[in-house]
C-alpha cells in the first residue's frame, strides 16, 4: 500500500490551476487531488495516494477536451500514465484497455513520474499563451468622519 500523503504534489496542483487559467468556465466536478477513504480502500497502490495524480473532468463545451490532452500530454516526459474512456497508456506498453472498475469516462486520470513532483511548468504546452492581465491596485482611503449629531 502506497503511504497516504496529506496533499498533493505541486504538479499534481499545477494541472487544475492551469487548466482552470486557460478555460476558465470548465466544469469541475470530476476534478480530483487526494483520495477518499473508500478510494484507498478500492485502490490501495493508486498515485493519488502519494499525491502523485490528478483527474482533470472532460469538458469539451467549455474546452477541457479530454481526449486531446489525452493524447498530447502522452509527449510530456512527466506523465507515468494516463487513462481515459476505457483506455490506459504507459511509456512502456502503449494504449490497452483499461480493466479497472472506474473507466474514467467523465474524467481524465494523470499520472505524474516519481522525481516530478516539484514540476510545475505548463501541462498544457500545445495551447496558446495566456495573455498577462493587468493587476488592479485600489487605493485604500479612510473613510469621512461623521458628523458629531448636537
């Protein structure tokens, strides 16, 4: 059993912060960090027990098309696996057919190498950059006295 961290790992964070910057009217409710109890117990070794994965929902009205970054992130060297739609990939093995009880049909799971923990450059590199937006400053004023009532 895969000790259980008590948050996630910086990339593993990096992951719904970027995607959440880039679309940012996606929906989350697929979203996921560290496991549920009963998740640990159905899932003794997965990574989201070290703080290792990330499930990012598919969202393709608002973006978030999953079977894309599927596909694109399959090219970032700090992926240890991915599944999707029934599916998983590994480095090593390629594509097969996912037999796990959760097929990932309304999310994607990511799977983050040991040693990239800390990696927090864009996971979604393929996209275009976002623009900087400026920061509004507001200016602090104390407010007018009351007047004394006589």
């Amino acid at each position: 059993m895969i000790p259980l961290a008590k948050k996630a790992t910086p990339a593993a964070i990096a992951v719904l912060r970027q995607a959440t910057a880039i679309w940012p009217k996606r929906k989350k409710a697929s979203d996921g960090l560290l496991p549920s109890k009963a998740h640990v117990h159905q899932n003794p070794n997965s990574d989201h027990n070290s703080g290792f994965a990330v499930d990012l929902t598919d969202d393709p009205k608002n973006g978030v098309n999953c079977a894309v970054i599927y596909s694109e992130l399959q090219k970032d060297t700090r992926v240890k696996y991915l599944i999707f739609k029934g599916k998983i990939w590994t480095k090593k093995t390629g594509e097969h057919v996912y037999t796990g009880i959760n097929q990932h049909n309304k999310h994607l799971h990511i799977s983050i190498q040991d040693g990239c923990g800390d990696d927090t450059s864009p996971w979604f590199g393929w996209m275009p950059k976002l623009k900087a937006v400026n920061k509004v400053r507001a200016a602090v004023k104390p407010l007018p006295k009351k007047k004394e009532a006589k």
